[in-house]
C-alpha cells in the first residue's frame, strides 16, 4: 500500500463558552482552528491525522504541505511496528527546521494518520495495534475557559458536575477562584489548575501555598518559561503540590528531561504537539519507568481527540481524557466521542481512530 497524496484541510468550527472567554493577545478566539491532514494510499484506505493550529493555521497548513507531504508521497504504509522508524527518518530529514513548535506539529498529523492506516488494514481499532485495552469508557474532566469572577466560576462548576462531569480543571490564576470552585464542587471531586505559565519561581511557589487548603490535584504550568525544568523541579517541592506539564513540550527527548529533572507529578503529552502516537508512547514508557503520572493534554474537535481515547484505553491508571467544558457549532463525528450523562467518554471501536470524519461537517466549516 502506498502513500498517493497527503492533502491538510482548514477546518473551523465555532464554539460558544458561556461566561468563559480566551484570548490569545488581543484578539478573543470565539472558534477551535483544525488542520486536519488526510494521508490517501492506492488501496482507496484513507488515514486521519490532526496538526496542532489554534492560531497559527496557516503557518501549519504550510508547513504540512512544503514539509510533510513531499516526504511521504509515494512511499509504502509501515506497518505499527514499522511507524516509529518510518517517523524518526522524517524527523531526521527535517531537524534543520527545527525539532519543536510547528515542525512537530506536521509531523504529528502524519504519525497519527499513519496510524490511523495501519490499524484500518487490520480491521481494528488503534488501541489494539499496541496491546490490550483495559477500559473502553473513559473519565472525563471539564477543562473551563479562564472566566476570572469567582462567582462566575463556581455557577459554572455546579452546571459541569451536575451533567456528569467526574473533574473539573479552572484556567485560572488567583487563589479566590480556586476556593471558589472547591466550594462549589466540594471535596470529592478533583479540581486541577491550569495556569498557562504566568509566574516566577517564587510566585508560583506561594501561590502553591495559597492554595493548599482547596486540594488542587495539580497545578499546571506555573512557570514561565514552560521549559524551565529546574524552577518546575523547585516549585513542586518547596510548593507541597503536585506539578503538571508537557502540553508545549515535544518528543520523547524533552520529556524525559523534564522527567528527570523531577518537575512534574503529571506529565502532560499532547498528541497532536508531541510528534503523534509513536512520540506519546514513547512519553507513557519513560513515565512508566520513573514513576510518573499521565494526564494527557486531549481538549481537541479533530482526529487527535480519537487517537487520545484509543491510547487512554491502554492504561487503567485512573487518568482523564481532557474535554473543553463549551457548546460547538458542529462536530465532525456526530456526536459519538462526547461526555455522557455519566461524565464517559467511550472509546471508539471501529478501525482505525475509530469514526471517519463526517465531510459533509468538514465542508460546512471549512476555511480552505
């Protein structure tokens, strides 16, 4: 079977947040941007693969398209055993342009996609290319918007544990919030704070001790730069909280050097940053190793929420698949990956990711 084309689709779809807003400098983002990349072969199979784009769409489009679709096209579908090594190479051929940022993110897309391929030639879902699955309902966090007014906040965490919802994550940065959700919430269920990298050491450290009382499960990414290990390293242990991170960080490599630096509790892969499934599982093995806890970045629209559930079905550790806690305008596999009533999200069992995109969705909020 070979690779006959490898085609990135711009795929849009708006989202309503409530009371919830995001912005990323000046502009509020009111849509989830997708690059969706569709790996063609000869044998008329079709793989999925998902590039991390929010608000750098074109920039990764581009980067699918001049980096990623000339390395592929024409070349024969590895089998899983044969993924990673066929990945390595393009990673290797493309290290002049960098090994983080949106280089990985391309070559994410393709690893998934590959993936996608290799199990669609079996006739089985991902999970069981790699092992056997140990859950097929997956627990399911509400990941919230960054709101700011307490009040706000603990309306909006009563609503997400009465629909089911067995976590909840704020995007907040003040200790008043973090009460305010643990009030509402009481203390049977786990509460985890996002913090999006704002503060020094030091800072992050008292904010650590500010907090304590609300029982946080984490606090994620409290330290600018993301990739200061050692600060990471000082504010879990001189905090008394658990530590979390890795959604910015990419392949195996960064990981484990984060890992050994002792900065996180919970390591964060996100599958469509980290280089795709064949980089992730390279992520769980180090964990595994180090003892280290997973708490996969998951919150996406696209194929990379698909692949998550399938690797999350893999682990009976208790971990969450992240849910971005919003209304959307669409949904590309007809509701089937979303939180029951129960707080689940169950695990695809078809081939491949598990659903075939609905193109008729993908047509209505496409960009280009």
């Amino acid at each position: 079977m070979l690779i006959t084309d490898v085609r990135a689709h711009h795929i849009r779809i708006p989202y309503d947040a409530g009371v919830a807003s995001f912005r990323q400098g000046a502009a509020s983002i009111s849509a989830l941007e997708i690059i969706m990349v569709e790996v063609s072969t000869d044998a008329g199979i079709t793989g999925w693969g998902d590039a991390f784009a929010y608000v750098c769409t074109q920039t990764t489009r581009t980067a699918v398209q001049e980096m990623i679709a000339p390395q592929a096209r024409g070349q024969a579908v590895p089998d899983a055993a044969g993924i990673p090594a066929f990945m390595e190479q393009i990673q290797r051929n493309l290290h002049l342009f960098g090994r983080y940022g949106v280089t990985m993110y391309a070559i994410s897309a393709l690893d998934i996609a590959l993936w996608d391929l290799a199990a669609k030639a079996k006739g089985v879902p991902i999970y069981k290319l790699i092992g056997d699955a140990k859950r097929l309902r997956i627990p399911a966090y509400a990941s919230l918007m960054r709101i700011g007014n307490p009040d706000l906040i603990a309306r909006e965490c009563e609503t997400a544990v009465r629909l089911g919802y067995k976590a909840i994550k704020l995007h907040e940065t003040t200790t008043p919030a973090v009460f305010a959700a643990r009030r509402a919430i009481g203390r049977d269920i786990p509460l985890m704070v996002d913090m999006n990298c704002p503060l020094t050491g030091e800072a992050a450290i008292a904010f650590a001790h500010a907090c304590r009382d609300a029982e946080p499960l984490f606090l994620e990414e409290p330290v600018w730069p993301p990739e200061d290990f050692a600060t990471l390293a000082e504010v879990r242990s001189k905090g008394g909280l658990n530590v979390a991170a890795g959604e910015n960080a990419c392949t195996v490599h960064q990981f484990r050097q984060m890992m050994k630096a002792g900065a996180v509790s919970h390591a964060q892969p996100s599958v469509i940053k980290v280089g795709g499934i064949s980089e992730y599982l390279g992520v769980v093995a180090v964990a595994d190793e180090l003892g280290v806890r997973l708490a996969p970045h998951s919150p996406y629209f696209g194929p990379g929420l698909l692949a998550t559930l399938q690797l999350l079905a893999l682990r009976d550790d208790s971990s969450f698949v992240e849910m971005f806690y919003m209304k959307r305008a669409g949904c590309l596999w007809r509701g089937r990956v979303d939180v029951d009533g129960h707080g689940d999200v169950e695990v695809p069992q078809g081939p491949g990711i598990g659903y075939e995109p609905d193109r008729d969705v993908m047509e209505q909020f496409r960009i280009s």
